[in-house]
C-alpha cells in the first residue's frame, strides 16, 4: 500500500525517513508489537509500539502539520473506541502471541478517562482522520483532570509549534506505572511528550505530566 503524508511539500517526505532514521523508536521489547493506522487513501495517521504487558501504547509517534493543526469544523466524532481501527491487523498480531486488546467498555465507571495519545483534534482536518483516533490501542487510562486540563494543555502546546515550524514530528511515551489497574490495564503515572522540528531535528518541546 502506497503511504501519503499531507505535508507543506514533497521534500518533508525524504526529511520524514531520514528523521526517523535516527529518531524512530525501536519495538523490540518482549510483549511490545509494532502497529500503524492509515486512512481509506493510504495516509499513515500515525503508528506506534504497543505493549501487550501492560495495555496500551508504549510510544505513539506521528507528524502534525501546520494545516492539519490549523484545521476546523470537524466535530468531535461521536463514536466508540473500537479494536480495528488498524483494520484489525494489531488485534490479530496480538492473538497470535495470546495477548488481547482491551475493550470501550473497559474504561466504563472506572473514574479514568479513555485519554487519547494521538489526539482526535490533530486529525479533525477530515471527519474520517478524527474517527481514526478512536482506536483502542491509542488510548491510556488518564484523570479526569490530567486528560481535560493538564495533557490538552500539551497538546494545545503542540498544535501552536506546529503553526510556527510547519510541520513538526511528535512523540509519546509511556512506561512508568502506578500499581493501580483498570481491568487489566495498568494504570500509567507519567505521560511524556516529545516534539521535533522535522527540518532540523531538533527537539522543540518536552514536558513530563504526571498523574
């Protein structure tokens, strides 16, 4: 399948593999599988690393532009988090291994938020991108506050770079854990958010929001 990305011009492309090159994460940790979530004409949203051990996404990764940032009139979709918004292909890779994604419902009367790691808001430029962001697998149990107030915050932060340098590169972390459970999802202490200027490399926002 042929992967577009909406960007400013066609060299960001070459910039976006040689970024990734030397930036890009490796998914090579016992119970952590590689996934990605493309759009019906073969854009690449965004992609990451789950980790099946603790249920959720290790590292979710994706480039944001100063179009798509800048983008309105996509309302929020109202839609569930589904399994296979991948096409189902993680779910499958998963099973194969005996591991399972969790559940829309998993999150239900819990007291945490389905806290998006790849917010629907960097993807409202189309409402089938922002659909795309409901994806079980791009989520972490996250405080009321920490996903209304505190990472919006970050994320509003990150819309604003990418209006200022155009196209930025985006990455989340998640790897640190409070003993609490949600089902069978641990609950995450720290989420860490990391953003590049894709033309330099160079590292333009970091913040550690803790819960």
């Amino acid at each position: 399948m042929k992967i577009k990305i909406n960007t400013p011009c066609t060299s960001v492309l070459v910039l976006l593999f040689l970024f990734l090159s030397v930036y890009a994460f490796a998914c090579d940790l016992e119970g952590h599988f590689a996934f990605s979530v493309t759009n019906s004409e073969g854009e690449l949203l965004y992609s990451g690393c789950y980790d099946a051990v603790n249920s959720g996404p290790h590292i979710i990764q994706y480039t944001l532009t100063r179009e798509r940032a800048e983008a309105t009139g996509i309302r929020r979709p109202s839609v569930q988090f589904t399994q296979d918004r991948d096409g189902g292909l993680l779910m499958a890779l998963l099973a194969e291994h005996g591991y399972t994604l969790p559940h829309h419902r998993d999150f239900t009367n819990s007291g945490y938020d389905r806290g998006h790691m790849a917010p629907n808001a960097d993807f409202n430029d189309t409402s089938e991108n922002a659909v795309m962001t409901f994806f079980i697998g791009n989520i972490w149990p996250q405080t009321p506050n920490v996903n209304r107030v505190t990472w919006l915050r970050t994320e509003n932060e990150t819309r604003r770079l990418a209006s200022e340098h155009l196209v930025v590169f985006v990455i989340i972390i998640v790897d640190e854990f409070s003993e609490e459970q949600v089902g069978n999802i641990r609950v995450p202490s720290c989420f860490k958010r990391r953003v590049y200027d894709l033309d330099s490399g160079n590292l333009i926002y970091e913040i550690n929001v803790y819960q």
